[in-house]
C-alpha cells in the first residue's frame, strides 16, 4: 500500500520537505507549496491499486472527504464504496451525499 509508494519516494523530495520545515516562517510556504506539489506527482504516478489504497486510509482517518478520496483514487462514487468495503472500512454515505453526486454528475454532462 502505502509502502509501496514510500519505497519510490526521491531523497531529493525528503530533502525538499526537511528543508522547507527548517525555514524561517515567511519563507517556509513556497517551499512546502514545492515539496507537496512534487509528493502529489508521485502519488498520482503510482499504480491505481496504491492510490486507492492511499485514498481509503486517508479517507478512514478523516483527512479526505468521500469526494476527494475518490478522485485520488481515480474512481466513481460507487467504485470507491466497493473498494473501502473491500478493506473493510464502513460508510457515511447519506442521501444528501447521493444528491450532490447526481448534481455533480449532471452538470458534468454524465447523467
């Protein structure tokens, strides 16, 4: 999972990261903004099964909405349901939920 995605991180973006903390404040932003941006091009170069993966943790923990863990994951609504299901992590999912789906996926054009 997750693992999987650590043992493909660069030194140059843990170096990017430990720097960036080590800046004073008003410095420290643009260079967390860098560090973030090139850990989110890693995530989103990893094979789908570990961004889902990431996705439902992130999602379990609390750090993603429903929303934004799918489309970490690269997934319909329903899809992730089946794949946090599968790892054994339950549902919020609530009528309101369902209704800005079917908002959203009008205005898309894909209902």
């Amino acid at each position: 999972m997750a693992a999987g995605i650590v043992g493909r991180v660069d030194p140059k973006l843990t170096d990017a990261v430990v720097s960036a903390l080590e800046q004073r404040p008003d410095e420290r932003e643009g260079r967390l903004r860098d560090a973030v941006a090139m850990l989110l091009g890693l995530v989103m170069s990893a094979p789908r099964e570990q961004r889902t993966d990431l996705a439902v943790v992130l999602y379990q923990r609390d750090l993603l909405t429903r929303t934004e863990a799918r489309r970490l994951a690269g997934l319909t609504a329903w899809d992730f349901q089946r794949a946090a299901a599968a790892r054994s992590v339950g549902s919020d999912y609530e009528i309101a939920d369902l209704e800005q789906e079917l908002q959203q996926s009008k205005a898309l054009g894909l209902w």
